[in-house]
C-alpha cells in the first residue's frame, strides 16, 4: 500500500477521525475516504459520526455543512481554496434585495450555499430531494437560490408551483453547451444522456435523464444500457468507470472538471489530519439559525 496512503490510515484510527469525500474528488482520495457520494449523503454521515474529526474533501460550502450538523467536532478542510463557485454568488445584502423584491414567500436554498445565507433562509435542500422538498412546502409560490437552473428544473417537474429563481449558476456545469448534447447523441446514437439538474435548461431538456451525481449513479446502476454520456463532473465518470468495467462511458466533454474540487491530494489529506487544519468555525448566532434550515430538510 502507497506510504501516504499507510500513514493516513493511521492517523485517522489515532485520532477518530473520517474522511468524507464528495464524487467530484480526485479519484485517489477514495482509498482512505470512509464515505463517498453526494452532497445530501455526505451531510447525513457527517450528521450521525462519532468520529471527533472530520476531514471534508469537498468544497468549503460541504464542510461548513459538516460542522453545522456536528457541532461538537472539529472539521477540516484539507484547502482552504476549494469555495464553489456558485455558493459565492450570492451574499447577504442581495440575498435580502432578492427577498425584498418578493416579500412573504418561503426561501429554499441549495446547499451550494454560504452558512450566512443559509441563516437567512426557510429551508435547505439538494439536487437528490429539491423537488420533494419544494413539493412538501405545498405552496404556490417560493423563491430559490443560489442556483437559477436547479430550480427552474424543480419548477419544470412539478407544474403548480412558481419557483422565483436567483441568478445564480455552476461555471462548470454551463461548459456544458445543447451542441455538445447534439455532437454525443449523433457520435454515440445508442448511449443515455446522464445530465445534472445544474446544467442549463437547454441541455437538460436534451438529456435522457436528469439528477443528481448520486441519482446518476444509481441509474447506470441499475439500467440495462451499457453505454452512457456522462453530462456532469468528470469525478462521476472516473467513478462510473471504476465501478462498471464492462459498461462504456464517455465524458460529454473533457473540460467539465470542477476545479475547486480537485484541489485535494492525498497529500494535503496527510497534512490536515496531521495539523488538523483547517478548521471550520462559524459564528455562533449564524451557525444556530444556518442548522434550523438545514434541520427542517431533514424533518
Ligand atoms: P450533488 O448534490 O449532486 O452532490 O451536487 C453538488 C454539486 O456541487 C454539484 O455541482
Ligand atoms: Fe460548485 Fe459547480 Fe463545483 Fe459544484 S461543480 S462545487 S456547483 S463550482
């Protein structure tokens, strides 16, 4: 076994400690990582630990999540460089211009949000239950945010509810154009189009499905096609190809990496379980109100 590999299982066993690492990570963090998935199976690991640390190979948004579900321990983030793009787009002065504009309808925020954004709104929720959870509210009206092409894809699969969406958007995602869609369903006329709910609504429309990177991969999981176009981040496919030998993956085009994402290593996996950097810490008054929102998705 790789030395680096050795000396991070040691001191995960020395110090309790897991690695939560989402499936856009590099693909080599998977050999010490205790869980790998999606953002909503990550927070509820990160929610039911009795590990004292945990080490989040995610963007900061994931480990800020971490930390508010399990106050108690201490969460690291391997590089304090990896932010989301989308999560950045939005602050609290156009969050509450945003609300303003559109007094007295329920917020829902994607968990692609900053913990001070979170504070501020009704309700969290992910790409795997955003419709369920915007279902559930049973009202006509909400306003949704950061990300504009989420909750237009919520509004689309549940017809009676208005979803007011913020401006919001993933860089990587919007890569991905409705002519790349054409090119791989002329090129590869027998595989599934597999694309996330963060793509623009013109490519997701072009799509044969649409989910979440889990849902993703519970559908190849349990398709009978063996031969699918990977429309979301490249650690999805690295993945899928790992898992599926005998199935034929194709990347809808090369330049959907999340670049945040892979900031981690390996190496920098070592150094933050060693100095146990760097933490995650939140204002108290932030940190209660951000975990009601993220509280009531799990209600
Ligand atoms: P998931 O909810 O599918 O994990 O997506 C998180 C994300 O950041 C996608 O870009
Ligand atoms: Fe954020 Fe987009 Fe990266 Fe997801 S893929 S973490 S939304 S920048």
């Amino acid at each position: 076994m790789d030395r680096l590999e050795t000396k991070i299982k040691k001191l995960k066993k020395e110090k309790n400690a897991i690695i939560l690492a989402h499936c856009y990570q590099n693909i080599e963090i998977d050999s010490v990582a205790d869980f790998v998935g999606d953002s909503l199976y990550l927070s509820q690991k990160a929610k039911d630990t009795n590990a004292d640390i945990i080490v989040f190979a995610g963007v900061s948004f994931m480990a800020e999540t971490a930390k508010l579900l399990s106050p108690t321990k201490k969460v690291l983030l391997p590089r304090t460089e990896s932010g989301c793009f989308m999560a950045n787009m939005i602050d609290v002065k156009s969050l509450r211009e945003f609300k303003a504009k559109h007094p007295d309808i329920p917020t829902v925020c994607y968990i692609n949000s900053t913990a001070a954004i979170k504070a501020e709104c009704d309700i969290c929720c992910t790409s795997s239950n955003a419709v369920d959870i915007v279902k559930k509210l049973n009202v006509p009206k909400v306003l949704f945010l950061p990300d504009t092409y989420l909750g237009k894809w919520v509004e689309k699969k549940l017809e009676n509810v208005e979803v007011i969406t913020y401006n919001g958007f993933c860089p990587t995602h919007l890569r991905i154009l409705p002519e790349d869609m054409d090119f791989a369903r002329k090129t590869y006329p027998t595989a599934k189009i597999l694309a996330h709910p963060e793509c623009h609504t013109k490519v997701s429309e072009k799509a044969d499905f649409v989910g979440s990177t889990k849902e993703i991969m519970e559908c190849v999981k349990h398709s009978v096609d063996k031969e699918f176009v990977i429309a979301t981040e490249k650690g999805v496919l690295d993945r899928l190809q790992r898992d599926y030998p005998d199935k034929i993956f194709h990347l809808i085009k090369e330049t959907i990496v999340c670049q945040n994402m892979k900031w981690h290593t390996l190496e920098d996996i070592y150094y933050s379980l060693k100095n146990e950097t760097y933490e995650i810490t939140l204002d108290e008054t932030t940190a209660q109100k951000a975990t009601r929102c993220i509280e009531r998705m799990f209600e």
